[in-house]
C-alpha cells in the first residue's frame, strides 16, 4: 500500500474511532436521550463532525489547501470541536433549550467567522 492510500485509511479510521468515542459518551455515559437538549445536542455534535471530517479529509482527497492556511484552519477546528464537546458535556444536563441553542450557535458564529476567510485564502 502506497503512503497516500495509509494515509487516506488512517485518517477515516480516527474520525470514525472519534466519532464512536463521542457517541458512546452521550449515550451510554450521559444517558443523552432522557435529557431534553437531546436533539441540539447531537444536531450540534454531527455538525461538528462534518466539519472535523471536511477540513481533514477534504485536504487528502480533493485539491489541498495551501499549508500557511491550512495548518491553523485545522487548529481552529480541533479547537471549536473541544469547545463544542465542552458545551455540549456539561451544559446539556441542566440548561434551558434556548440558552444551549443560543450558546452552541455563538461558538459556531465565531468559529465560522475565523475559519471561512481562512479556507477562502486558502483556496485562492
């Protein structure tokens, strides 16, 4: 198998083992689904891993982004997933529906408000 190819099955293997890590601490920890944020929060944690998954493997498949963009785009993103699993671990339990929507949709405006006009240079 050629250095592209490992790389390509490695990196879907870690994205799905963390994905997998994720789900099995909301349901089987967390108990997610008797709790009424249950919907947001995994609205909230699939957007999350779309974008985890776009940013990494749209690099190795498609057209990559230049490296002075892309290795802080990637931050960023493992940052806001952190952030994300944060918000989502520990105010799930006790808050109000609308304040954890408005809470989950901040943290997605300020990363969305980094994160694009990097992936835009980064594409040019």
């Amino acid at each position: 198998m050629d250095k592209k190819g490992l790389t390509k099955i490695l990196s879907i293997f870690i994205i799905c083992f963390y994905i997998a890590i994720i789900m099995y601490i909301f349901f089987a920890v967390l108990n997610i689904n008797a709790l009424v944020n249950y919907e947001s929060a995994l609205v909230f944690e699939i957007i999350g891993f779309v974008l985890l998954a776009y940013f990494v493997l749209g690099n190795i498949f498609a057209k990559p982004i230049k490296t002075g963009y892309f290795v802080p785009l990637i931050m960023i993103t493992v940052i806001y997933t952190i952030v994300l699993n944060v918000v989502n671990l520990i105010c799930v339990t006790y808050m109000a529906n609308v304040f954890f929507v408005l809470i989950n949709l901040i943290v997605l405006f300020v990363y969305c408000l980094i994160s694009i006009p990097m992936y835009i240079m980064g594409r040019k």
